[in-house]
C-alpha cells in the first residue's frame, strides 16, 4: 500500500512539473508571436503553480511575465508597473542563484521601457500635463534605480503641478540617497536635423550612434543639493511653514557648510518671508566665496534699493558693471535708481509758492530734476544697445527725451518702440 502512495506523490509531481512547463511554454511562445493577449492569459494560469516552482523555473516565468506584460511598450500604466516588478523578481532570483541567464535581455529590455517612458514624459511635460509627466520619469527610475535624474525629473515636475506633498516624498527619496545631482549630461547630433540633442542616459545615447546621431559630446553638471533643498523650502513657504523651511536649510548646511547653492538658497527663502537684513548676510557670505557673481552683487543693489537707501544701491550697480558692462539688469536699475529720487525733487517744487525767491528755487530744482534725466540716459542707451528689442528701455527713453525737450531724440525713439511694438 506505502509503494502505491509513494507512486501516487511521485505522479503528482510529475505532473505538476509537467504542467508547469507547458504553461511557461505556451507563454512564450505566445510572446513569440506577439500574441500578448495569450501570453497574459498563460500568466494568470501559471500564478496558480508558482508555489510549486523551482527557482530555475520561477525565474524564467517572471521574465515571461515581465514581457508579456510590457507588450512591447502596449501594456497599460499598471502592467508596465508590473511588468517592472516582474523583471525586478528575476533579478533577486539569478542573484540568489550566482546565476544570470536573463540579466542581459532584462537590460535590454529596459532600456526600450525606459525610451519609452522618456518619451511619454516628454510628451506630457510638452501638453503642461505635470502629473502624468512626473509618473513617467518616476517610473523610469524605478525601471533604473541608477539614474537617480528620473527621481530629481519628477520631484520638480510634482512640485511644478502644485502636488506639494508628492513633491516632499520625492525630494526626501532623493536626500536620503544622497543625490547631489553631480552627473554627466550625454549629447549627440540628429544627422537629419544638424541639431543637438539630449539624451536621458549614455546607453541610449550610445545606440543612437550606431544609426543616425553623431558627434557625442558629455557635460558636467554641478551639484543640484542647493536646488533641492531650496525647493523643499519654497514647498514649506508656500504652505505656510516658514519654520519647516529655515529648518530643511539648515539640515542641509550641517552637511555642507560652505556649499555656495545652499547660501543662496537660504538668502532666496529669507527674502521670499521679509527677512532682508539676515539675505544681505548670506549673500555677502556667498560674495566671499564667489568675489565675481554679478547676480549676487547685483541683488545687493537691489536689497538697499528697497530700503531706500540709494548710495548703496548705486555701488552695488555700479560694481556689477564694472565686473560686466554689458549686465543689462544694472544698467537698466541704475537708470530707475536715478530716476526715482525725482519725487523729493517733485514734492520740494510742489510746497513752492509764488514769491520771486521761491520761483528762483523752483527754477533750481527743475534744473536739478533735468539733470536726473540726463545722466539715466546713458544707462539706459547702453541697456539698449545690449539688447535692441528692449521695450521698456526704449519707452523710459523716450519719455526722458520727451521730458528734456529733445524733439529729435523723442521722435527717434518713439518709430523705435514702434517697431519693437510691430515685432521688428
């Protein structure tokens, strides 16, 4: 009776393994044949006998799986997230096992989902649809753990869809894997175009070489760590919670304390809640370590600006230039600098009366006012010879002329906003 048991086990068995082949079979070859409808049928059947499966035959239905569900890049968004998941498990099986028969026709595969997914991101980034646009990358990197820029791609596409929250969940990701987006950016030209694109990995840089790209060029990028940290705390101010942002800073500083991108963002964040005398602190801390940011000089400017305090504005101005004449944001601030101390002058001639002394006065402070206008002029002849389309430039020009009495310059300037106005 105990042989026919055993016989009876051992049949069993035997056809549970023989089942279980032919069901992978008949998934592949379904796949074969692109009948991908088949195949994930044969999935569903197969699930029912995973118990029972060794790792060999586990890892070759997972890879199956994996396939049947991308379809070719025609699977919906929750079979490519399966799919995924599937190629994942092959993964832990062939390491588990010291053996990879699937590893090279997985990576393979991936980089067809991950082409796939940048150009669906793309798309929707294309249609201003962010969510989606977000999903996409955050799914590429799923599908590719290492390139970390699928994560950092799609924390800002959140944050620029208003999806705040989403946004803190992926930018804490990216913080604790200690991204500091320090990477390099891989290029190549279209033959067909002349143009220069950019591509979302070396890989697939490297296979559009073989066809019709050329030219690859690499660049590196700088450290993105002040970015994101920056993000976080503009997220937190937008929400309210000031607190949270200075304290996502200062996390951040206890890592880096001299990295440049986390001053400045510090600097931003006080200035966005009115903390003017703590962002002039930080953006001349920043100064030290960049003598030669224009910008941060410039800012400076426009901080005493604010507070009314005009001989400080003007050597910020007036120091930016020096270190570029052509910085069109100085020349044009330089200009509304001078311009803006009419309205003492104004208000002087306006208590003025009628008497002889106070229309001699009055005669002063018109000349006085007359001269302002002059000596903006050439900030602003300057800011337009920078940039020719310069709209606002050209119409504070005119007005001056206007102001000064200089019927020719007026007329000149008024055909040229004309024609900046007419798109010329």
């Amino acid at each position: 009776m105990k042989k026919y048991v055993v016989m009876s086990v051992a049949l069993m068995i035997g056809s549970l393994i023989f089942a279980q082949k032919k069901e992978v079979k008949a998934i592949e070859k379904a796949i074969k044949s692109g009948d991908f409808a088949t195949a994930k049928s044969g999935v569903q059947v197969a699930e029912g006998l995973l118990s029972a499966m060794d790792n060999k035959t586990k890892a070759k239905f997972y890879f199956l799986k994996g396939q049947a569900l991308y379809a070719d890049g025609k699977g919906t968004d929750n079979e490519l997230t399966e799919s995924i998941n599937a190629f994942n498990q092959v993964s832990d099986i062939e390491n588990e096992l010291g053996k990879f028969i699937y590893k090279p026709q997985i990576e393979t595969i991936k980089q067809g989902i991950i082409g796939n997914l940048y150009e669906k991101g793309q798309q929707f980034l294309e249609e201003k649809n962010f969510k989606e646009a977000s999903n996409s990358f955050e799914k590429a990197y799923r599908v590719s753990p290492r390139d970390t820029v699928y994560l950092y791609n799609s924390a800002l596409l959140s944050q620029n869809g208003q999806n705040f929250d989403r946004a803190l969940d992926l930018y804490d990701e990216l913080i604790k894997l200690g991204y500091t987006g320090i990477t390099t950016e891989y290029y190549a030209t279209n033959n067909e175009s002349g143009k220069e694109e950019l591509f979302p990995s070396k890989s697939l840089r490297d296979v559009a070489l073989k066809s019709s790209y050329s030219n690859p060029k690499d660049e590196k990028k700088e450290s993105k760590v002040g970015d994101i940290v920056k993000n976080v705390a503009l997220i937190y101010v937008a929400q309210g919670k000031n607190d949270e942002a200075i304290k996502a800073i200062e996390r951040a500083k206890s890592i880096n304390p001299n990295d440049f991108s986390l001053l400045t963002a510090e600097a931003n964040i006080q200035y966005k809640i009115g903390n003017k005398d703590k962002y002039k602190e930080l953006i001349q801390k920043a100064i030290e370590l960049e003598p030669d940011n224009v910008d941060l000089i410039y800012n400076l400017g426009v901080v005493a600006s604010e507070v009314g305090d005009v001989e400080d504005a003007k050597k910020h101005y007036d120091h930016a230039l020096k270190l570029d004449p052509k910085y069109i944001n100085a020349l044009m601030a330089n200009a509304l600098l001078i311009i803006s101390q009419e309205q003492g002058i104004v208000d002087q001639m306006n208590s003025l009366g009628t008497s002889s002394a106070d229309n001699k006065k009055f005669d002063e402070l018109q000349a006085q006012r007359q001269k302002l206008y002059t000596d903006a002029i050439p900030y602003l002849n300057k800011a337009l010879e920078v940039n020719p389309k310069y709209l606002d430039a050209a119409k504070t020009l005119m007005n001056l002329y206007g102001a000064i009495d200089d019927s020719e310059k007026f007329n000149e300037m008024k055909a040229k906003v004309a024609a900046i106005e007419a798109g010329n």
